[in-house]
C-alpha cells in the first residue's frame, strides 16, 4: 500500500503537469482558481451541515472506545496493563496521562501521529471544559472530526465536478497569441501546482484513514509523509 500511494502521487502530479501543457497558461490559472472556490464552499458547507451526522456516528466510536479489548490495549501501551484499577481510576489519579490516553486512542483508530496529537489536545481541552469523560472527549472530537472530512469530501468533489462541467459547456479555452512557448510552459508549470494542490489534499485525507489503508501506512510512504509536511495549507480546513 505504501509503494501505490506513492505511485499514485506520481501519477496525480505528472498527469496534471500534462493537462497544464495542454490547456495553456489561463487553463491553468482557472484550475488553481476551480480548487480553491471549490474548498472554500466545501468548508461553508461542512461547517453548516456536518454536525447533523455527529449523533448518528457516535454510538459506533463510543463502543469501540469502550471495548474490554480495545482498553486493555491501550493501558499496556500506556505502561499500566497489568494495574487493578480502571481506567478512569488511573486517569483520575494522574491526569497528565489523559493526553496519553487520547493520543494511543486515536492512534489505535488509525489517524496519523500528527493528527493524532492535535485532536488529542482537543479532546483534553474539551474535558476540562465540559467535565466529561476522557473518553466521551475523544468520540465527540473524532466524531466531529470524521463527518467534518466526509462533508467537505463530498462537497468538494460536487462543487469542483460542477465547475468543471460548466467550463465544459462554455468551451472556456483562451490561448496566448503568438506565446505558444510562454502559454505551453506556463500552462505546465500551473498544472505541476494544481497536482501538487491534489496531493496535498489527497494525503492530509488519506491521514485520517489509517483504519481503511493500514494504521502505519502514511508513516511509511514518502512522497506521503512529504505532502504531509505542507500542514499550514490544511490546518484551516477543520
């Protein structure tokens, strides 16, 4: 799997390079503009609608969290699998270890290290707010987190769909005149951004989706762990 996102990212970048060659140096303008309108109406979006999927996604995050097997894991991670208290005894006595908790939580659900640790932080900062549980911290930040990805996917790839197709319709190409090289090279240069644009976002997708693409899999890849790097860019999309 490491080996074909990788790959993949090869293919996403060289195969934009060469629609930006094609199309010119205004497509290329117009397809950095597309992704752009097309994330920020799909952050409009997601911020409106989803949190009406919170409710519906909780009981099943809640019961993993909850499993015997799933504790047990996490405690021997923590160093205190062969301790008689609970969990939240052991969290009450020593809560510096709720970050920890939260941490080999999320990770054990596949989100990558970076992920992991901010929405650690924000499940620790949500307990103290509210006085829940660490616990019931970790499924509200992660449930919000999830359907807030899933909403802004799916908005992203309409709103983006739609832009395309309307440029379709009105057959909006423009070609510089008598700048062929100019035209060509920028158009390629603007689509080897569009690409790297997509790679950005595919792998700051593919990082909370460990559970489906192997837990360790991001970790390892790397052109994966480069594109990862460009946190700055994605940070305002939750």
């Amino acid at each position: 799997m490491k080996a074909v996102i990788d790959i993949l990212l090869i293919i996403i970048i060289a195969l934009c390079t060469w629609n930006g060659y094609k199309r010119g140096l205004v497509g290329g303008v117009a397809g950095i503009l597309a992704i752009i309108i097309s994330l920020l109406g799909a952050s409009i979006v997601s911020a409106a609608y989803s949190h009406e999927v919170v409710p519906a996604l909780e009981p099943f995050v809640s019961g993993y969290l909850d499993s015997h097997r799933n504790r047990d894991a996490i405690l021997e991670r923590m160093g205190y699998g062969s301790s008689d208290l609970s969990l939240e005894d052991i969290l009450e006595q020593d809560s510096s270890l709720r970050y920890d908790y939260a941490y080999e939580s999320l990770t054990d659900l596949g989100l990558y290290s970076k992920r992991a640790e901010d929405l650690a932080s924000k499940a620790v900062n949500l307990a103290q707010e509210t006085g829940c549980t660490m616990t019931q911290a970790i499924v509200s930040v992660l449930c919000d987190t999830i359907t807030s990805v899933g909403t802004m996917l799916v908005a992203f790839l309409l709103i983006l769909i739609l832009l395309v197709a309307v440029a379709s319709i009105g057959n909006l190409s423009f070609r510089l005149p008598n700048l062929e090289s100019v035209d060509e090279i920028g158009g390629a240069i603007l689509g080897f951004g569009k690409g790297f644009l997509y790679c950005i976002l595919l792998c700051w997708l593919l990082s909370f989706l460990g559970i489906i693409i192997g837990k360790d899999t991001m970790a390892h890849t790397t052109l994966g762990r480069f594109f990862l790097i460009f946190d700055s860019l994605t940070s305002s999309l939750l």
